[in-house]
C-alpha cells in the first residue's frame, strides 16, 4: 500500500481480507494444511482471550483473524503451556467458551462462534399494567441496538428479533424490564409501577436519563395528563402540577399563558422558557395540540440548563410528541368534546339607581350640576356586562392514526378547534396537522422525520373594549325605542363614556396565524458504544393582522367620517442544525456516557405594515388595500436603524457542547457539561460566552449499612451548579447624536457674542453582554411506606448577573434622555421546592394516586451598580401616566409604590388637624371624603418622598394538589391550584374621570357623608389626589380554586363485543368550576411584563369550562 496509506485505508483492506477469508472458511470448507509444527509456550494469569492471541502471535508463528465483536473474545483464561502445540493450547483456551477456529494454510487460524448464527424472529405481544391496562406508548427495543418500537393504544407491538436477543421495556412510571426472546414469537409483558420512583427515564437536554441518575432538577409530566384536560394550550396544562412553575393564564381566545420557572429573573428580556419541540428550538408552542405529545419535561435548575448555553436562563421545557408503533396494525383514535365557557367571577356594576345617585354625588362634591336629578327614574337600567358578555361555545375534535412495520412506523394526526370568546363577536379556530414517520434502515441506521402545520383564525375585539365596558353608564340603553344607538350625550354625561355594542359594531379586527415545524435526523450506531445524531429543523411564523373601520355615525361622540383598513404582516423564521457524537458504556460496576455536539441556528425577523383610507364597506370581508382612494395607501417596513425590539431582525448562533455522565454502582453519579455559544448579537469579548456545570448524586440506600433498614426503598441526595444564559435582551446600543435649534445657545468668553449650540441627544453606554445565570440546587428524593410515598425537595439558589435595566443619568451630562440601557447588577430568586405523591392500589378494581407541590420563592434584586435609587419604570399605563412600580436595590422586580392610605377624611376640620409638630397640613387640599395618606418623613405637606413600597406581585407560594382515582371502569380526577402572599394592582377602581360607572361594591362601602366610610373615598376618585397610586388599589392576589375535576367510564370490552372497536371512553369535565378569592375584580390571577405585573387595567376576564367527551380506539 506504501507508507502513505492512512492507518483508516489499511484497517478497510484487512477487514476486506477477513470477510474472504471468514466466507471461504466456511462455505468452502477448507481443509487446514498447518506448516511446520512449531511449538509454543505461553504463561498467563487472567487475560482476555484477545490478548493471550496477540501473545501468540507475537511468537511469529501464527496470526490470527477474528471479529472483535465476537462473543467470549473478551473473557479472561489462565494458561500455562511450555512447548506445546497450538492446536491443544487453543483447545485448553476456548474450554468454556462458545469459540472454536479453523486453522487455513501460512500458519493462519480463523477464530470463531461455535454457535449457529441466530435466526432472526418476528416478536408480536402486549404490554400492559398491573391492573391489566394497556400502557400506551412504551418503548419496546433490542438491547444494545437502536432497533425497537412503541406500544399502540391498545399496548401491542411487533418487532424483528435475533433468537438470543433481549426486549428492554421502558415507559414513565413502571419498572424497565428486559425480557429474554429464548425463541418465542409471543411474548406479553405486564409492567410493575416503578418500585423505585428514579427507575424511571426521564427526557433531558439532548438524550434521556434513569431517574436515579439525574443530578439536577427535572420534572416530567405525561402527555395523557396534558391531553385530558380542556386547555387550548399544552403549557397552561402544567399549571398546579409542576413545583417552581408558575403558570398565569389569560381569557382571550387562543392567546398563549404566561410561565415563569423559579421566579423572575430579567426586566428588559425575555422572561419565557426555551421549548425544543423533538429536537426543534421554537419560541412558543401554541401551534402544537395538546393531544400529539408524549411527554413533557421541565429543566429547572441551572445544571440541567446549561446544555443549553445563552437560551437556558429562564427554564427548558423539552417536549417530545407520540410517535407510531411497529405492530403491523393501524390504530386509528378519535378523540371529540364539545362544551361551553362563562365568566368565573362577574364583577356587579352599580345599577342604573345606583349610578345616578352617585353621578350626583359627583357634581356636587366638583361643583357641577347634577344632570339626572330623578334617580328612582332610571330603575335597573342596563347591565352591560350582562349585554356584551355570554356562555360561549367551545369544541375540540383530534383524529389520530398511527401503526407501522417491523422496520417503520408512522403518526398522522388532524385537529380542530373552535372557541367562543366570552366576549361577544370574538372567536378563534385553529387547524393542526402532523406527521411523524422513522425508518429503521439497517440495525444501526435510522432516521425519521417531524412535521407539524397550524393555521388559525380569530375575530378579535377592538382595542380598549373592556375599559368601555366597565365604565359604560347604566342608565343608557344599548338601543333607543327607535332602534337607534342608545347615546350617552343624549343624558349630557360628556365624551368619556360610550356605548359598548357601537364599538363592537363597528371595528372589525381580525388576525391570520401560519406557522410550520419540523424536523429530521439521522442516528448512526458504530463500533458497539458510540452514536451520531445528526438533526436538523426549523419554524415559520407568519401573522397577518387586519382591521376595518367602515364610515358610520351611530351617537354623539362616536362617528367614523372615513372608512380605513390598515394592515400588519410580521414573518419568522429559525432553523437549527445539530451534531452530536455519543459514546455509552458499561464496564463492570462502572457506567459512562459522554456527549459532544455543534449547533448553529439562524434568525430572521420581518414586519410590513400597510394602511388605506376609503375602502369601500362591502370589501369589508377581504384584505385588499387596492380598492382604496388612489394616493392614500402607505406601506412601511421594519427600518433596522431605528426598530430595537429584544431580537434583531437577523442573528446567528454557533455553538459547541458537551456532557459527561458517570455511575459508579447504581450508587454515585456524576454530571458535567461545558457549552459555549456566539452570537452575532453581540460584539468584541462579549459575542462567546461558555457555560460550565456539575452536579453530583448519592444514592444512599446502595450502601451496605442501608441494606437492613426498612424505612426507605430510596433515598438520594443530590447537588448542582451551573452558569447560563439569557440571549434574549434588547442588544441595541444608543449612539452620541446632537440637535442643532434655537434654544440652545452660548457665550464664549466676553464676547457678548451668542452662537448657536447643541444638546446630547443620547450618550453611549458600554456595549451590552448578555445576561448570566449561576445557580444552585441542593435537593433530596426519598421513595418509602413500600414504594408508595415519593418525596422531592429542592433549594435553589439562582442569580442573574448583569441583567439589563435603565440607570439614571444626571441632567448635567447634557443629555436629552435621563438614563441609560445597560447590565446594571443582580437579580436573586431563592426558594424551596417540596413534591409528595402517594400511590396505592387497594384491589385490582380500586387504585389510587395523590400527589401535592408547593413552591417558596423569593425575588430581590442584590446589587445595583445604579446604588440605591428607585427606578420607576412600571403601571403608569393604569394611572394617567403616574409610575405604579418601582425596583430598587434590596426590593423585589416590579414593587408597587404609592402612598399608604390610612384613613378617609370626614370634614374640613379633620383635614385642618392633620398636620406635623411645626404646624404644616399635610394635604392641605384634601376635600372631605379624600384619602388621608401616611407620612413618612413627619414633614408636610406630604409629597413624593412619602411613598412607601404596597405590595409585591411576585407570588412567594404556588401550590397545587393533584389527585387521580380508578374503581373498576370508572376514573375521576380532582386537581386545585392556587398562590399565596402577593398583591395585585386594581387600577379599574381608579377608571373614573367623570361619567364612568362605579361598583356595587364601591357603591355600598364609599363615603358619602362623615362617619359614612374611613376605608372607601368619595365618588369623586379622579379628583385631587385620590387617584394617586396608593394601597386602596393594592389588594390580595392570593386564590385557590379547583382548576380540573373529571369524571370518566370506560366500556368494557366484553359490553362492546365489536371486534373493531377497541376502545371507548366518555368523560364531563369541569376547569375551574371553583374560585375563591377576596379580589374585587374578575380574578386576581393576572399577567404582564416584569413593572407591569398584576395590573389590572380592563383585561381580559378568566373563564370556566364545561365538557362532554368521548374518545374511540379502533
């Protein structure tokens, strides 16, 4: 070959060599013709046969060929041979293996397996539960290869075995098994609970783990637990079941929740997880049914996060969807409900009586003249909640088919959803499909494809609906007796009210959602441990909004001259290419498995906007800007100068990671990982960050002083540390601009002379670094009471380093703008996590399952290069413009600041008493019926400086209790969820600027004269100071409701009695049936943006829903 040939060549031309060889050796049958009868000596104390070979032929005799694969080459001898022939050390060697050889001409001998080649066998069975029930989607494989499969529906499932392989049976919540094929073509498998909860696999970043091995913090969630319950969104599923998410939902249709994992621990960026998606990177998962996922896994702490690099800071949730089974029969299931949706908690508005005694009240306190003098007039009036609200329909239908082949299989699945919004003329459809199919192309090849489509449709509600609703006067009807708009000029009650249903009339808004995901891969399994993973895949997004206002004249103050149609189309794109390389061994009481990877991403970010004045009514249905008045459409683009939103229009990712896990005994178990990601995002050292973590579990109870206790079937203890990051933050920079005008002017020297100057428009803060995370988790995971009680604890330490925020600059720099954008210091969550769940079967026709979690967090912000000044910056959406929040060094993300409320004045001279020891009135233009607020500087008047910290609207309790219970073929399940110790802002209490509606509850408790109330002001609250933010709007945000309750029954199948029909089940179920809370509004649970949290400013109310269902496995 010549020394140039590469060692990989020469190794590929004697493995040519040896296949001749093997085949002429024993098709041919050739005879052995030995030369020579040389004589060998050999003395070895327990090496592997392989070697004791190499020793031999390193006497320059004979060489050996053999598969270093081959059963028993690895097995130790001991051999003592002085001068003997080969053929009887050869015989003394294989004694007691399953090796013989043949021996060709040169002195060559052939090793081999004494044994026939197995004959491969085609396995059909089912797998099933201890009560006998079908456990739907278990992974059935060929140990030590990649060939296997996935239980159908009915638990069934079919696979090419060699004669003396080994099935491996795994699923979630049941002990593996590894069952011996030993020649049966039959073989029924019943899976025991897991008697040790860690022997269950759990998905984590980039491969799964043993429970018992993870030395982090993952939670996993099945996707029938997701599946049956009735939420639009797979991620509002997890609310209450998951300790250290929190999860806040919103009413609007379709609209995605809001999750936090381990509280809140960024300001300007993205507080939302990572989701990967069967190895897709996507941003939401909206798109995805709830119904098509097999499992969901949550990474919590840094550790397990930190595989991810710069994506990991808020959380991972790795969702992999159902896969088809290699039964060789196709299973087709239906899964159909329909039901209705109503408001949990309808806030009772002051009636018609009500609203005009107080509207009169209200002129008199501000000196006007009272306009509906006869208020017994007026009667009821219009409720218009009950007018604009309804129950509203609800309806989802899935058609899943899955099967396959002994060397494939597939999943197809169809969709559709339709919900009525509570709010009339809302809506939302949505479309799903998806396709999934793997191949397994030789025994060690396979590869296999994802792809999921969406559309959706909605009529959305015209901005500002609710504020209209809440204030809309109740002495106005929604029509005249004429068939008119009922018109509130038409009481004088002015321009700040209107009438609800003309605005919904009138404004036609609607929306288009596409988005297309998918993915593919490759695994290539080589040299017994090691394996390529090639995946690649992607997501399109592409929104198109419209909204349409024709020309009408419907009352006094609500008139549209010329009709308008304008336009917004925003359009992503991502894509992800990944490698990684895997090599998995076990070796005696050791067990590793190391991972590297490369990753690259790409990013692209588009919008268009686009707008037309005079568009004919009757084109109303469509989106066609052409039909306009000529020279009055514009479109616009996104300009990249100017546009800075948390992600820039284009970026790219490479990265680089990897992963070692080690097992010492099932007893000791070590994890590290290393990543390191560039971004174009960023510049100069801050484009590479590298992220490293470790952690480390001790099974206790795989200690020999344990083996005689009989208070744990397990116990471990468990520790982590990691670093990662959050890429998702405005990365844009201010650049040192100037403005040239009149009113900028200096004199040089005595020159007297006045030239024109310039002001600092902006200044340019050091470029931005992302944002880091470095975290620690200390926890402990015990099963015991005979496998029936599992417990998991957690500590978690987790700070933000250099989170990004505003810090104020003085007005000396000269600048326009008063502060900055740049990573300013630290942002803490610290809590405590505490799981318990209890199964127990009572009989084979009784079982059950409780399971409670409850989450203690903390969040503080713990340096501040900004020191400690308040940065308001926060709510002053819900207050005419006044901050409502505030976050400062020692104070948690977003506080509510205000004046403390500490009573009602009740006349003139109350609020002449009201002063400090030097005489000064603290609120010298208080009214009677005004707040009377606290000072905390002992200095009047009151101002500014008095304000103190209300409330926080992080919550420091989530909990929930989830409870499951089967009696024969009948199944309930009760789950409650709930927060405790946080505040919500009620700033539709403050919604009042003159002829808005008030709340009976307002109504019943406000003053209205001395001795009246000392807790509630007068009607006027948009006058003097009332509106201020203070602690009257800061309520409890604290609920607990029931959030899921289903009843189900399962058909026998000897009642069937329908060969075809495998399966059918109905269920009614109930989603938040049950609220208690002590919030005046529609719910306490509410979103938003970190300073803008638990606002409530006219959102969009929570709904309860009521099912009827039924699902059917043919």
């Amino acid at each position: 070959m010549g020394r140039w040939c590469p060692h990989a060549v020469k190794k590929a031309f004697f493995i040519m060599k040896l296949t001749v060889l093997l085949v002429l050796a024993t098709t041919l049958q050739v005879s052995a013709k030995v030369n020579g009868q040389a004589k060998i000596s050999l003395h070895l104390d327990k090496v592997e046969i392989s070697r004791a070979l190499n020793s031999i032929e390193r006497q320059g005799v004979y060489h050996f060929l053999y598969n270093s694969r081959l059963s028993g080459i690895e097995q130790k001898v001991s051999i003592d041979a002085k001068e003997e022939d080969v053929r009887d050390v050869l015989t003394q060697m294989f004694t007691g293996t399953d090796l013989t050889y043949k021996m060709l001409e040169n002195n060559l001998i052939v090793v081999l397996s004494a044994k026939p080649a197995p004959q491969d066998i085609k396995v059909t069975g089912r797998v099933t539960g201890a009560s006998g029930e079908s456990v739907v989607g278990a992974s059935v494989t060929v140990k030590g290869t990649s060939n296997g499969t996935t239980t159908d529906y009915n638990g069934g499932f079919t696979l090419t075995v060699p004669d003396g392989g080994v099935l491996v049976i795994s699923s979630i919540g049941f002990k593996t098994q590894e069952v011996p094929v030993s020649g049966q073509s039959v073989i029924n498998i019943k899976m025991d609970p897991s008697s040790k909860v860690m022997d269950e696999v759990v998905v984590v970043g980039y491969g799964v783990q043993r429970k018992i091995d993870v030395t982090g913090a993952v939670s996993t969630v099945k996707g029938d637990e997701i599946a049956r319950q009735a939420s639009v969104n797979p991620i509002s599923a997890l609310q209450g079941k998951v300790a250290g998410v929190q999860i806040t939902n919103s009413g609007s249709p379709g609209a995605a929740p809001q999750i936090l994992i381990r509280g809140l621990g960024t300001y300007y960026g993205s507080t939302g997880p990572l989701y990967v998606v069967d190895g897709v990177w996507v941003s939401d998962v909206s798109f995805l049914n709830p119904a098509d996922i097999e499992t969901l896994s949550v990474l919590k702490d840094a550790s397990s996060e930190a595989i991810y690099g710069i994506n990991g800071a808020n959380g991972v949730i790795v969702i992999t969807t159902k896969k088809g089974s290699r039964s060789g029969k196709t299973t087709v299931t239906y899964n159909g409900s329909v039901g209705y949706q109503k408001v949990t908690n309808q806030v009772k508005m002051a009636d018609a009586y009500q609203y005009a005694v107080m509207f009169n009240e209200l002129g008199r306190a501000t000196n006007s003249n009272p306009v509906l003098l006869d208020s017994s007039q007026f009667g009821t009036g219009t409720n218009w909640f009950d007018q604009i609200l309804r129950n509203a329909l609800v309806t989802n239908h899935q058609v899943d088919v899955s099967g396959g082949t002994d060397k494939s299989s597939y999943n197809f699945s169809l969709g559709y959803l339709y919900q009525d919004g509570v709010l009339k003329d809302n809506d939302y459809q949505r479309y799903t499909a998806r396709m999934q199919n793997d191949f397994q192309i030789t025994k060690n090849i396979k590869l296999g494809y994802t792809a999921v489509g969406m559309y959706a449709t909605s009529d959305d509600p015209p901005g500002g609906i609710w504020h209209e609703i809440y204030s809309a006067p109740p002495v106005v009807p929604v029509y005249f007796k004429e068939g008119n708009y009922g018109d509130p000029g038409y009481y004088g009650l002015g321009q700040a009210v209107s009438n609800p249903q003309v605005s919904l009339d009138f404004n036609h808004a609607q929306s288009r959602d596409y988005n297309l995901t998918g993915g593919a891969y490759l695994d290539i399994k080589f040299l017994k441990h090691f394996t390529w993973h090639t995946n690649i895949g992607g997501e399109y997004i592409m929104n198109a909004s419209r909204n349409y206002v024709p020309v009408y004249k419907a009352t006094s103050t609500q008139a549209n001259s010329v009709s308008s149609l304008s336009i917004i189309n925003y359009d992503t794109r991502k894509w992800i290419a990944e490698n990684t390389l895997t090599y998995s061994n076990i070796f005696g009481d050791h067990s590793i498995t190391a991972l590297v990877g490369q990753h690259a991403d790409y990013y692209f970010y588009d919008e268009v906007h686009m707008s037309a004045t005079g568009v004919p009514n009757q084109s109303s249905g469509n989106w066609y800007l052409g039909l306009g008045n000529g020279g009055s459409g514009t479109v616009s683009d996104v300009d990249p100068n100017t546009y800075n939103p948390a992600y820039p229009l284009e970026s790219t990712v490479s990265s680089y990671f990897g992963r070692v896990q080690y097992s010492y005994k099932d007893r000791y178990s070590l994890n590290a990982t290393m990543r390191g990601d560039g971004s174009s995002k960023f510049i100069g050292s801050n484009r590479w960050g590298y992220f490293p973590s470790v952690g480390a579990a001790w099974i206790v109870t795989g200690e020999n002083f344990m083996q005689n206790q009989h208070v744990f079937n397990t116990l471990k203890v468990k520790g982590s540390w990691g670093k990662v990051g959050n890429v998702a933050i405005p990365t844009f920079v201010s650049t040192l601009t100037s403005v040239s005008g009149g009113g900028y002017s200096v004199i040089y020297g005595n020159t007297g002379v006045i030239s024109n100057g310039v002001s600092v428009a902006s200044i340019t803060p050091p470029p931005l670094a992302w944002e880091k995370g470095v975290g620690t988790d200390i926890g402990l995971e015990a099963v015991t009471l005979a496998n029936r009680l599992s417990i998991e604890a957690d500590y978690y330490n987790k700070t933000t380093q250099g989170f990004v925020f505003q810090v104020n600059i003085p007005g000396s720099v000269g600048a326009a703008t008063s502060y900055i954008i740049t990573n300013v210091g630290n942002i803490r969550n610290r809590g405590f996590e505490l799981s318990l769940n209890w199964k127990d079967n009572i009989s084979k026709d009784f079982s059950y399952s409780i399971g409670g979690n409850v989450t203690i967090n903390n969040n503080q912000v713990v340096s501040n290069s900004a020191g400690s000044q308040k940065i308001y910056n926060g709510g002053e959406g819900a207050t005419g413009g006044l901050f409502t929040t505030v976050t400062t060094l020692g104070q948690p993300i977003g506080e509510y600041y205000g004046y403390k409320v500490v009573g009602v004045f009740q006349s003139a001279a109350d609020v002449a008493a009201y002063k400090d020891s030097k005489g000064n009135l603290y609120q010298p233009s208080a009214q009677p019926g005004d707040f009377k607020y606290a000072s905390t500087t002992g200095v009047g008047p009151i101002s500014g400086n008095d304000r103190q910290y209300l409330g926080n609207p992080n919550p420091k309790y989530t909990y929930g209790i989830n409870t499951n219970w089967a009696y024969k073929h009948f199944d309930l399940s009760v789950d409650v969820q709930g927060v405790a110790d946080v505040s919500v802002y009620n700033a539709n209490k403050g919604l009042r600027y003159g002829a808005e509606n008030w709340t009976q509850d307002f109504y019943n408790k406000r003053w209205h004269g001395a001795g009246t109330s000392n807790s509630y002001p007068s009607v006027n609250i948009g006058g003097g100071t009332n509106y201020n933010p203070n602690s009257w709007f800061v309520e409890s945000g604290s609920y607990f409701r029931i959030r899921n309750l289903q009843l189900g029954y399962t058909v026998p199948s000897n009642v069937l009695n329908r060969p075809w029909i495998q399966k059918i089940r109905v269920y009614a179920d109930a989603q938040n049936p049950f609220n208690f809370f002590k919030y005046t509004g529609f719910s306490p649970e509410i979103g938003g943006t970190p300073g803008n949290a638990g606002i409530d400013n006219s959102i969009y109310p929570l709904y309860a829903t009521y099912r009827l269902g039924v699902t059917l496995t043919f």
